[in-house]
C-alpha cells in the first residue's frame, strides 16, 4: 500500500513548481523532510543481526513530527506517560471549536490563532470552574491537545481538553469534585470562549480583518463525561505525534489521484475518497504547524511549573473518594522500551553497527 510519503516524492516536485512561489518556508520544509524519510537521503543505518549475522540497511527516519510513519514510538510513549499520570476521579473531554467564519484568519495568522485558541478555552474553563455552582476553584489541572483537521483532511481548528472532574481548595487542603456525570456548562463555556478570543484577536491587532457576524452566532463548545479518562488519551494520542491522515488510510496513488478511506461522524463504516494529487498535498500542508509551536499543553496542576506535585493532588482525591491508593516508588518501564528490530531473514534481533552519510538526494526539492 502507498504511503503518505509515496504521494509526496510522485507528486511533491510538480506541486512546488506550479505552486512554490506562494508556499510557506514551512510547507516546503515539511515536504523535502518527508520525501526524503527512509530513503537513504538522510543517511543510512547498517544493522546486524544478532542471530544469523546477516547484515541489513535501512534509511534513516526524518523525525519530523508531521510525518505519519515517524512518530508511532513516541505516541506510545506519551500515551503511557499521560496515563500513569491520571488521578482517581471521574474525567471530562471538552472541545472547543473555531466557527467557519473565522478559518480563513486563523490560517493565515496560525500562530497567534492558535495561542488565542488556547489562551481563551483555557481561560474559560477556569473561569467558570470557580463559580461555586459548579467546581468552586480556579486551581484545576488539564491538558489540551490542538487538532486542525476533519476526516477528510479538511480545515477544522479545534482543542481537545481532558479535565478531571473537580479542583483543588484554594487554600490546598482538599478536593472539591465536579459532579460525577457533570463538570461545566456548554452554555455558559461558549459566549466566555468567545469573547475571550474576541479580546485575543483584537489585542493582537486582526479584529477588523472578522466578519461582525462572527461574534453574534453561537460558538461549539462540547462536554461530556468520559470515565477514567483513558479512553480519552487513547483518542487524543494519536494527533499529538502525526498530522492529518494515517499511512495505514491512503489505499492507492495513480494517475494524478489519491484514494483514501475515512469514517463519517458517528459511523464506523470505511468509506472511499478520491481527489486531486495536488488537492490531497494542499490538505495535507494545510495543517503543518508553526516552527516550535506546542500543540499539547498542560494547565493548572498539570502544568510542569505547578507548585503541587501530581502526586499530592492524587492523594487528595483519594482522601476525597476514600480509595485505596498505593504510591509506587519505582514505575515500571516495560512499556516505554523501544520495540526490537528484527531480521527479515530468521526473525532474531538486531543491533545498530554503524552509520552510513547521506546519499545524493533523489528529491532535491528548494525550499527557499
């Protein structure tokens, strides 16, 4: 099967010619880095096996955090992370999302969209979980994982939060719970939301460049309450390390077309879509992410600059809940080692015996 890499390096070169001079520095970066995973390009790993010594060669991978074929290792890893680091409670996902009117903008000036994006949901949620009705604490802990796109690759900026159901005192003491199968309410989350980016947007000097229109309509800010918690994780994990579509979803790449599969909301069934070679790298690129822009973040007590450990909170909550909670002294890392390589010829392991240099590149692309 075609990878999403296999469309880049058949159609990448004419793409940057017809539409090169428009491109980001960004995008074409992007696409000359992904060409280029595995091939050689980037140098080669010299592997032998440990077993039969038969000797392997294989392209080193770009890392690039936008290419689906790199990431896999490190979206187990944070997976793992994330969920030894959830508390005993009940858990919410909220999602908060940008209205049509405002893609166009928030394309074009992704950077201080997206912070805005992040700055206002946050904000929100805070804000309101102080009001007694509901949490009665501004000192919450969660984490928000921006996502740009829809099934089939098109524009939809929108943060995911997992949030544990309730805060801790302002004095430090205890836990005060949200309500099990409740945590805040959508209809007062959304004119919050969107006056906080409202104010975001007008700061960063772009409220003229919206429609007026925009702040008169309702804004989609979605709860609902998710268990443990780690259905949720398992969810989002995926989009921290790869963008747009799967490796596993392109099914076939000939005659200037891409073929790829996706589900409709809240179906399962596999459906098929064929568009434009060129249309298919334009939805893809769309959502490359700014140089150094962080696409997870952590509030609260979740945050790496709290002044409450993880470890604290917990045992609030567990005072709270009257659980039976056992502190590991020493988490066990099965689950972090990296998967071994093994020999395509007998299946037996395999160590790193050198490096070779880049070869001469085969998709020389200018990413000036």
């Amino acid at each position: 099967m075609p990878t999403v890499a296999d469309v880049l390096r058949r159609y990448g070169k004419q793409y940057l010619e017809r539409f090169g001079a428009k491109m980001p520095a960004e995008h074409k970066k992007v696409l000359r880095t992904l060409t280029a995973c595995r091939t050689g390009e980037l140098g080669t790993v010299i592997y032998v096996c440990r077993t039969c010594g038969t000797t392997h060669a294989m392209g080193r991978s770009c890392g690039n955090r936008h290419c689906p074929s790199c990431q896999q290792d490190k979206t187990k890893a944070w997976l793992e992370n994330q969920t030894d680091r959830l508390l005993p409670c009940p858990y919410f996902l909220l999602t908060f999302t940008v209205p049509a009117g405002l893609r166009d903008l928030v394309r074009s000036h992704q950077r201080i969209a997206y912070a805005a994006l992040f700055e206002a949901s946050s904000a929100a949620i805070k804000t309101l979980a102080t009001n007694p009705k509901h949490v009665g604490t501004s000192d919450c802990g969660f984490l928000g994982v921006l996502h740009t796109w829809g099934r089939t690759l098109e524009y939809h900026p929108h943060v995911h939060y997992v949030v544990p159901g309730g805060g801790v005192s302002e004095d430090g003491s205890r836990w005060l719970p949200s309500r099990a199968d409740f945590f805040l309410p959508v209809q007062a989350l959304s004119p919050l939301f969107r006056a906080k980016f409202r104010d975001a947007l007008d700061r960063a000097g772009l409220l003229e460049q919206v429609d007026p229109r925009v702040w008169r309509q309702d804004w989609v800010v979605h709860s609902k309450a998710v268990g443990d918690g780690r259905a949720s994780l398992k969810y989002l994990a995926p989009y921290v390390f790869r963008v747009a579509i799967s490796d596993r979803r392109i099914l076939s790449c000939d005659n200037g077309q891409v073929t790829f599969s996706y589900c409709r909301s809240g179906s399962n069934r596999q459906r098929k879509m064929t568009v434009d070679a060129f249309e298919f790298i334009r939805r893809f690129l769309q959502h490359v992410l700014p140089s150094g822009l962080q696409k997870v973040r952590h509030y609260g007590f979740l945050s790496p600059n709290s002044r409450r450990s993880i470890d604290a909170v917990r045992w609030l909550v567990t005072l709270h809940y009257g659980l039976v909670y056992l502190l590991l002294a020493n988490l066990s890392q099965e689950g972090l080692t990296q998967p071994r390589i093994r020999c395509d010829v007998c299946g037996g392991p395999m160590r790193v015996l050198g490096f070779l240099p880049p070869a001469v590149p085969a998709y020389c692309f200018d990413t000036s």
